[in-house]
C-alpha cells in the first residue's frame, strides 16, 4: 500500500516527495515549533475546509506564528495537492514551522521565514467489520501538557500514550487528568451515559475536533438528549458506550475498555445511528446540497 503521495508541496512549490528537503536548523526540526491540520478530502472534495484553516489560524496564533498564507492561498495548496495526488478519499495534511535559523536558540528568531509543507495519504477508515464489533481501549494518566488545544507538531507524550495502547493490543489510549476524562492519544472521546450523550467541554487541555463539532450539530439536529460537561472517570467506566471521534475515525466505538466490556460488548445504538447521520451529512455537503 502506499502510504504518502509521491507529490508534496514545499515553500510554494509541488516536487516529488523524494526532492523534498529542509535544513537541520529549522525550528520545527530541532523544537518542534510549528502546527498542523489535517483536511479529510472525500470524492476529491474537501471537507470542512474552512473549520480546519479556522483551526489552523488558532494554533498559528496559540505559538505567536504569523500565517505565512490567506485563505485563498491554502486552498489554492490544498486543491493541487487533491489533483496532484491518486486518491479519490484522501487526508491533507499541512504544517507550518517557525523556519530555519542561522543557530539553534531557543527564543523567537528576529528575521525567519516559515517552513510550509503539505502532503497527500489515504484516506482510510476503519472497516465494516471493525465498526460492527468495535474496539478496545486501555486509559492512561493524560501526561501532556498544558496546551493541548493547540495543534502542534510536539507530540512526543501523544505517541507515548499511543504506544501503550500497541505494546497492550489496544485500539487508543483514552486519557485522565484529575480523575477527568479530556480525549484520546488521537482522536475525541464521547460517551452515553444512562440515555445522554455527554461531551467533555473545549478546553486548553482538549484539542478542538472538526469532527466533534459536526457529531454534536448533528446531535442537536436530530433532537438527542446532548450534555456538554466534565466526565468524571467514574462515569466513564460505567458509560453504555463510548465513541472515538476523528477524521479517519469518524464514529468508533469502543467496546471494551480496560479489559472490561463497555455497556454489553458491542456498539451502541446510538453510535450505530450517529455514524448513519454523519454518512448522510458528508454525502450531502459533499453533492453541494
């Protein structure tokens, strides 16, 4: 399988992955100073474009990092990326670092130009078997710091936490701090607790998910009884279901966790319908209705 596309996009230029080079020195290399996103791209249509640059600009703006483009500018790069690349359904992926200085120190350089680069993946979500039996999950102490509502390329305590779920077999590492639930090493986390779905409300120590906002329009849409509010871990082992909620993930649930079943073992039913609705809803704004 291939896994990146051969064609990226480096400092406003499209080249072969291969040609692709930054210096030593740049920033995001040596600090990890830079931001991310993520676009999902369906059918060759983008989605969500303008929530994910929305969210872009605020982690730009969370590191004191001017946006080295407009609005036009990272569609423009986006769309060449989708042309450029093999896939129908595919993940655009950007990063904007503070650039290459002439040293490595930690403060702000003076004069410095960021590093854009963006790249193309596959878009792959989980199968239909996956979806019907579910996953599992363990929890772990949230050890990242402070600033997790800010998409940074920092995500060393991300993949530690992600790696405890592999060495465990597990599908995500879901995460506590304070005997609170704030989200997974890679994805949100919701639950369905005695009817309700509850989500844990934006803060600096979640990441504000795309994905996140669509489930609780939707929620709200079609009329589910919908609570934003601290889950305590109590009340998520005891849940009737949890979801994982991402752009490769869509809504993913968790069946056991901790080695214990979540609700009665399988996918709940009001996960099942929520994946309905947000299939509906992405097919809709994909035709342009």
């Amino acid at each position: 399988m291939q896994y990146i596309g051969d064609i990226v996009h480096l400092n406003g230029t499209l080249l072969p992955l291969a040609e692709a080079k930054i210096s030593p020195l740049d920033r995001g290399f040596l600090f990890g100073d830079g931001v991310y996103e993520v676009v999902p791209v369906y059918s060759r249509r983008p989605f969500r474009l303008e929530q994910h640059l929305g969210r872009l600009q605020q982690s730009l703006d969370g590191i004191g990092l001017d946006n080295p483009h407009t609005g036009d500018g990272w569609r423009t790069i986006v769309n060449a990326l989708v042309t450029a690349n093999p896939w129908d359904d595919q993940g655009i992926y950007l990063q904007v670092t503070r650039g290459a200085d002439v040293k490595r120190d930690h403060p702000f350089p003076t004069v410095v130009t960021p590093t854009v680069f963006g790249m193309s993946m596959p878009l792959v979500m989980p199968a239909a078997e996956v979806r019907e039996r579910g996953i599992t999950a363990i929890t772990a102490e949230d050890t990242r710091w402070s600033r997790c509502d800010l998409k940074t390329t920092s995500l060393l305590a991300n993949v530690l936490l992600r790696q405890q779920s592999v060495d465990a077999e597990a599908g995500e590492t879901i995460l506590l701090r304070d005997g609170f639930l704030t989200e997974g090493s890679a994805a949100s986390v919701l639950i369905v607790s005695q009817g309700v779905l509850v989500a844990p409300p934006p803060s600096r120590l979640i990441l504000p998910g795309v994905t996140y906002d669509v489930v609780l329009e939707l929620a709200i849409q079609h009329g589910v009884l919908l609570e934003v509010r601290p889950i305590a871990e109590e009340e998520l082992r005891t849940a009737e279901e949890i979801w994982l909620l991402s752009s490769t993930k869509e809504v993913l649930a968790v069946t056991r966790l901790d080695d214990r079943p979540v609700g009665v073992g399988l996918p709940g039913p009001l996960g099942k319908q929520m994946w309905q609705w947000y299939q509906a809803y992405k097919n809709t704004v994909m035709r342009g209705d």
